[in-house]
C-alpha cells in the first residue's frame, strides 16, 4: 500500500506543476493562451483526481486495519 501512496504524492505533484506551468505561461498572443489553458484544465483535472485517490486510499487502509484486528 506504500507504493499507492507514493504514486498518488507523485500524481499530486504533477498537477499541481501543470498549474503551475499553466499559470506562468499566459501570454497575449492566441497559441500561447491556449496552451496554457489546456495545461490549467488538465492539472486541475489531474489534482482532483490524485486528491479523490489519496483520500479514498486513506479511508480504505484504515477500514482493513480495523477489519484485521
């Protein structure tokens, strides 16, 4: 299960880099604008989706450690 975890980290921090990198790389001219909103959708896509693994991965170790004991 540490290895689920580490992963979710990992998938957590990439997100939030594709924010950022989204972010920093605004931009007037048109091509530039689009990128950088394609990167803004897919790292707030990517973040919520590692915070709803991380979370959900949390909860249910915790209810097989009761079940074991």
């Amino acid at each position: 299960m540490k290895h689920d975890r580490l992963s979710h980290v990992l998938l957590l921090i990439s997100g939030i880099l594709l924010l950022l990198n989204g972010g920093f790389a605004f931009e007037k001219s048109t091509p530039m604008f689009v990128v950088s909103s394609f990167l803004i959708i897919f790292g707030i896509i990517v973040t919520t989706f590692a915070l709803k693994l991380f979370f959900n991965g949390k909860n249910t170790s915790e209810s097989n450690t009761f079940q074991d004991s």
